[in-house]
C-alpha cells in the first residue's frame, strides 16, 4: 500500500502539489475561524441561578429559597449534580449538566422548572440566570481615568451609559460593573418625630413607594382635539422625596420632610476597587459569551469603545486593567517564531551537510501544510487555539523536522547509491 502511494505520488507530482496547496488553504481558513484564546476552557457545563433577598440571614435563605430550589431542579435530564450556597441576602445554585449537553439547551430546561419552582419561593422573590458565560470568559477589564469627578457619578456614567453600549458588541455576554458607589436616596427617620406624628416605617416605606410612580389616564375629545390624561409622578430630586405626604396628623399632611431628612448617597458596599495603590477607580468586567472567539471580541470590543469614548465627558477616558488579547497574540507569535526558526535551522542544516538545495526545500514546504493540517483537525474537532493546542503544535515541529530530514537524508542516499551503480555499469560498458 504504501509503495503504491508513493509510487502514484512519483508519477502524479502535480496532483500532490495541487492537493498540497488546497491543504494549505484549507489550514489558513481554520486559522480564521478557530476560536483563538489563551486559556483552555475547562470549566464544567453549568448553569447559574442566582436569587437575591436582601436583609435576609444565611440561615433563612437556605431554608426558604436555595432548599426549594435544589430540591425542584433536580428533576432536570442529563444532570451531573446541582450545588447550592447561601450568604446574607444571596442564594446561588449551581447546575452541573453532562460535557456534551448543548449550553442553551440547558438553559431552556433550567428556566422552564424555575417557573414551576417559583411559587415556592417567597413573595417578590424572583431567580434568574446567571450569564451565558464560563469561568474563564472574563476576558477583558477597563477602568475610568476621570479625575475630578467623585465615584458615584463615576459609577452613574458607567452603569447608565458605558455598560449598556459594551453590551451590544457580538460574543458579549455580561458588562459587569466594579467600584464607586450606586447612588441613592436615603430617608434617615427620627424616632421621635415618628412617635409624636404616629408614623409608622411601614407607611413611610407605602408612601414613598406609591408617589414614585407614574398614572396613566385616557383619552378625550374636546373641540376636535384629542387630549391624554396622565399623572407625573416619579421622583426626580431630594425635594420631591421631601414633599411626599405619609398620612393626615389634626387635617394637616405630614410630609416626608417634618419626620426626618433625605440625602443623597451610596449604597452599601463589600469592597473596594483600587488602581496601583493610587485611589479608587470605577469600571467594568466583559465577560464573553460560550463558544466565542476571544480575540475576536476584544478586538470588537476595543472599538466599540472608541466609539463610546466620543460620548464621554470632558476629560474622562477608558484605561485597560486587564487585556486577554496581548496573551494571545504572544502565544501565536511564539509559534510563528518557532515555526520560523525550525525553518531556518533545519534548511541550513540540510545545505551543510547534503549541500542540495532541493531537499531543503521538501522539508520548507512539509513543515507550513502539517501546521496547517493540525488547525484544520482543532477546527473539525472544535478545540479551541489556546496555549496548550498551541504548545502542543509547536513541540510536533520537532517531530515532523525529524521525519523529514531521515527521509530526505535516506531518499538522498539510496539516490546516490543508485546512481553511482548506474555509473560503474556504464564506464564497465564502455570498457
């Protein structure tokens, strides 16, 4: 078999250039299409739940949301294991789902029993998913270089604006924000301004809650003229939380403002997020979605941000804290580099030592199409390029160099042989 292969190879030397070359090509678009990152991914098939009930103990949380959660969701196909973890305020389960089940797949499953499991839970209490994302797919960090601009309004302009244009890039899961302060109103009460009014915090919480609204009407005609009836009432300042009227004290309102004060501040936080030991900063996390490619997206992302930057106030600009990108690019420079020099040494190598140009050549274009056919496999098998691929491809260059120069080297000296044989039964011929 293989002495007809090579035999056909011999006698058809244009049909295995031109399927070389198609090889070659071939390994080239699997280049481009490849997933291209550097970290493998081997995080587990899962899906997150994540529940939040705020002021609540660890204690009541298990009991009331992340127990009746794991016990619901277990009735879920091709799960491994489910695992839950309770904190102040905070559920979250972990569904663990088999290596070849589809990630959304599992995700339509998981958010099909949490509408069965939800009227156990607590009222007002809702689950939701976790991002489409792995634990690797936080690929790149920024920050905000806004100096003279306090953290909450840092933290206003990335939530309010910055993250919700980052969200629209393709492969983009999740813009999580970091840092600053979530600014709010705060009522702090005084209990004996409550006391002598009578106020409960139940009816100070109702008021607040109902005047922050907005009423609709309809509509009526008047003079051929159509006219919509609405009531505005959603909060805008401090002096609006002021004026609202909690309840009638001798026919007078007592209002919001005669019972204690309002102030404007941050919510609470668990920690801070500093740059360098030179103060805090604001930011974002871009967490890529599964299966995507993470060059791709960072080189998506980083113009979308130029985009954005043109929208920012004045003297406000993005900085990288973390940029996968540069990762990447070094491990695919280090296989070129090494793909380069095997060339280079394995050519002189050749000319020195068998001084024939032609089976330098052989071993110049064997070593570009195996490189290629190892990406064509990655991209059939759907391995992403990452370090260890890459790592891999760039030990086997060793081994294929190898293979080559023995080859080359025993072809070359059978040649010889052959043709000095053929040279002494001529001159013994010609004698």
């Amino acid at each position: 078999m293989v002495e007809k292969l090579i035999s056909f190879s011999l006698k058809n030397r244009f049909v295995v250039l031109l399927v070389s070359a198609c090889l070659f090509g071939w390994g080239i678009y699997s280049v481009q299409q490849n997933p291209i990152d550097a970290i493998p991914d081997l995080s587990e098939n899962q899906v997150i739940v994540f529940t939040e009930w705020m002021g609540r103990s660890p204690q009541v949380i298990e009991a009331q949301v992340t127990y009746p959660l794991v016990s619901n969701l277990q009735g879920i196909p091709k799960i491994k294991n489910i695992r839950g973890a309770s904190m102040f305020g905070m559920s979250f389960v972990y569904i663990i789902f088999e290596d070849d089940v589809d990630v959304y797949w599992a995700r339509t499953r998981v958010l099909e029993r949490l509408n069965y499991a939800q009227r156990l839970l607590p009222q007002n209490v809702v689950p939701t998913l976790g991002p489409d994302g792995t634990g690797v797919g936080h690929i790149f960090w920024y920050h905000l270089d806004a100096k003279g601009m306090d953290l909450g309004e840092q933290r206003a302009l990335q939530d309010w604006y910055v993250k919700f244009a980052l969200q629209t890039v393709p492969g983009v899961a999740e813009v999580a924000s970091f840092g600053g302060f979530e600014k709010q109103y705060q009522l702090v009460l005084d209990p004996l301004k409550m006391q002598y009014y009578n106020v409960s915090i139940m009816e100070v919480m109702n008021a607040v809650k109902a005047n922050n609204n907005d009423v609709g009407g309809r509509k009526f005609e008047m003079s051929n003229m159509a006219y919509i009836v609405r009531g505005l009432g959603y909060i805008k300042n401090i002096k609006d939380v002021e004026d609202i009227a909690i309840k009638n004290y001798n026919a007078v309102p007592v209002k919001v403002k005669d019972i204690g004060s309002v102030q404007m501040g941050g919510d609470l936080r668990l920690g801070i997020f500093d740059q360098n030991g030179e103060g805090e900063v604001v930011g974002g996390i871009v967490v890529m979605r599964y299966g995507e490619n993470a060059n791709k997206v960072i080189k998506a992302v980083k113009e979308k941000m130029k985009e954005v930057e043109k929208g920012l106030p004045e003297g406000v600009s993005f900085k990288i804290s973390y940029d996968r990108s540069e990762l990447i690019e070094q491990a695919l420079e280090s296989v070129k580099g090494t793909l380069i020099e095997v060339m280079i040494t394995v050519s002189i190598v050749i000319l020195i030592f068998l001084f024939h140009w032609r089976s330098a050549l052989i071993i110049l274009i064997q070593l570009p199409i195996s490189v290629s056919i190892g990406f064509i496999l990655l991209e059939a098998f759907g391995i992403s390029s990452n370090i260890m691929s890459l790592t891999g491809i760039a030990l086997a260059i060793g081994v294929v160099v190898d293979d080559g120069i023995v080859m080359v080297e025993n072809a070359y000296r059978n040649i010889s042989e052959k043709q000095e044989e053929m040279d002494s039964n001529q001159q013994s011929i010609e004698k």
